[in-house]
C-alpha cells in the first residue's frame, strides 16, 4: 500500500505544479508555466499509481480473509 508520506509528497507536487502555473502566467514566464503543469500531471499520475496500489492491496486483503 502507499504509504501516507508518497501520498503526501504526491499531493504537493500537484500543488506545487499549480502555484508554478499561476505563477508563471502572472510573471509572463511561459517556462515556469509549462514546468508547472508538467508538475501537477507528474503529481496527478503519482496520485493514481498511489489509487491503483491501494486497490490491488484491498483486492488482495479480501482473498485473504477467504
């Protein structure tokens, strides 16, 4: 299962990614911007790969109590 701390970390790099890109769209900075949203769908993925590992735990947990 993924622990709290990768969830955490993964949360925050989506986060991150945001402030980036509202950042980078204040300031005209076309790089951070794009780095931004580069950065949330990192995090974004991460949170999914984090979901998937969770439900092939719970998939296994359940065979276990058979």
């Amino acid at each position: 299962m993924a622990d709290f701390i990768d969830k955490a970390k993964h949360k925050a790099e989506e986060a991150a990614g945001k402030f980036k890109e509202k950042a980078g769209k204040a300031t005209d900075d076309r790089d951070l911007e794009a780095e931004g949203k580069g950065d949330q769908v990192s995090g974004g993925l991460k949170q999914a790969g984090d979901k998937l590992s969770d439900a092939v735990d719970d998939v296994k947990d359940s065979f276990k109590d058979k």
